[in-house]
C-alpha cells in the first residue's frame, strides 16, 4: 500500500497463505474473526445475565447457520436471480460452494456472493428456531445477538475491503483509495466507511447495555431496545453510504433507489418500531 497524489493505492493480496490444499483467505478470516469476536461478546452477555451455559453452543450453531444461509440466498435472490434461476445447474450453485466452469468441470470458489440483508433475515429466523427449541425468550436472545452483531458487521466489511470489492464512486477526496484491481481511478473506500461505523455502533449499544443496568433505566435487554437499536443504526447508516457507493449490479444504474436501499427500508422501519415499543414496555 502506497499513497499517489494523496490517494491510497490498493491492492493486497487476497490470499493469506496455504495450509496443505487448503487457501486462506483474507475475507474468510474477516468473517471468522467477527463471528469469532461475536461469539466472545455474546458468551460475555450470557454469563453476565446468569443464563445457563448449556444454551450457549446451540446458540452460536443456530446462528451460523442462519448467516450463512441467510447471506448467500439473499445475494442469489436479491441481486443475482436472472443468473442462479434460470437453470437448475445455476440453481444448485446457490446452495453448494462451487461453480462450473466452461468445459462443464466444477471448482471450488467458497460462496462468493454474500448479502448482509439476507444474512440478517436468516439470522433472525434461525433465531426463532433456537428460542422454540430450547425454550428462551426471544427477545432476550435477539437483543443480546444485536449487542455483538455489530462487530461481524465490521469484519466483514473489512473483508470486502481486502477484496477490492462493493466499491465506492469516483472521487477527489484526498483519503479516497485506487482499487488497482478495478481500476486506476480514486474512489470512495465504502467499505472502510461502514467497518468504522459498525465499531462506533458495538460500542454505543455497549453503552447502552451497561447503563441499563442500573435500577431504573428503560435500556434493558428482553424489551427490543437493542434489537431496534442495531436496525436502526445500521441499516439507516447502510441507506445513505450507499450513494458513495457504486452500483453492485448494472440493472441498478438509473434507480432512485438501489436494492440495497431498497432492502434497507423495511429493517430501519423495524428498528424504529422495536425502540419505540421497547422504552414503552417493561423486561418480559
């Protein structure tokens, strides 16, 4: 990484290194060392809370899952679909970690293509499925995951980054970066913008958490406070960094609104909701 004209030239190496067959990844390691940092803050909540440990594993499985699934069909669905639904070939690559190639041969590309607002809808269904299965209010467990969502969120933009992906637009700011793998012009490092972001977030529902519990305070977990606030905050953040952003797909060139946009308005709407509910409630 150097500076050109004040401009940041960027271009890493995506690949960390080889263990026998297998490459490591920069992105990869963003989001095991987010989901890893969630799973520190979440486990942190739990024994805080006295809840029992046993609940603990099923919880981060659960999760995982829901991300995963959530994220990948979201990218197919939401900004690829006239790709993966229009042979079954491509309707199978949504679900396996490989692609054909031309001569009709598989390789393996991990799931490249991953959608935050599909991974958040996963996240909460899969959510659901815990609390049903191991008795657990749900809105504790949502608020608790929102606590520690944040810190993924910053990862996994941070993954971005190092891939030189979700760019910005073409600007002269003088802290703007060349993704030499794109192009030679400046632009906008969205991604950087929206990891930065995301740990303000942590740490202002951190914030939010320790005050809530001293007596009297309407922050507390188990009322949808901190579910909304994590909505709110992040996907209202996520609605207006997208006009740094350039276009993901070449359908959205031209839309007043993009798809991300777009599939950020229900989950802001859904926030505000949460917090106002929340401060009118009592701890269920």
């Amino acid at each position: 990484m150097t500076t050109l004209f004040n401009y940041i030239v960027w271009n890493p190496n995506e690949v960390i290194g080889h263990l026998g067959p297998i490459t490591l990844r920069w992105y990869g390691m963003c989001w095991l060392l987010g989901l890893a940092g969630s799973v520190i803050v979440v486990r942190w909540l739990y024994k805080d809370q006295k809840l029992k440990d046993e609940l603990f594993d099923p919880l981060f499985f659960y999760s995982f899952i829901g991300i995963l699934a959530g994220a990948r069909l979201g990218h197919c669905l939401f900004y690829e679909p006239d790709y993966f639904l229009t042979s079954g070939t491509h309707f199978i690559e949504m679900f396996l970690p490989f692609h054909q190639m031309a001569d009709g041969s598989w390789k393996f590309t991990g799931y490249a293509g991953l959608a935050s607002h599909g991974g958040t809808i996963g996240l909460i269904l899969a959510l659901i499925l815990y609390c049903r299965k191991y008795k657990v209010k749900l809105w504790h467990v949502l608020d608790d995951i929102a606590i520690a969502t944040p810190i993924a969120a910053c990862f996994i933009r941070l993954g971005n980054l190092m891939n030189s992906e979700i760019i910005g637009k073409v600007t002269d700011v003088p802290w703007a970066f060349i993704f030499e793998r794109v192009d030679q012009f400046p632009r906008h490092p969205g991604q950087l913008y929206e990891a930065i972001a995301y740990a303000c977030f942590f740490f202002v529902s951190l914030w939010f958490y320790l005050r809530g519990k001293k007596e009297g305070s309407p922050f507390k977990v188990g009322t949808g406070f901190f579910f909304g606030l994590c909505l709110a905050q992040i996907f209202t953040f996520r609605f207006f960094i997208e006009y740094t952003k350039d276009v993901q797909e070449a359908w959205e060139s031209g839309m007043l609104f993009n798809m991300g946009q777009l599939l950020s308005i229900p989950f802001i709407i859904i926030g505000v909701w949460s917090i106002w509910h929340a401060l009118k409630r009592k701890t269920a």
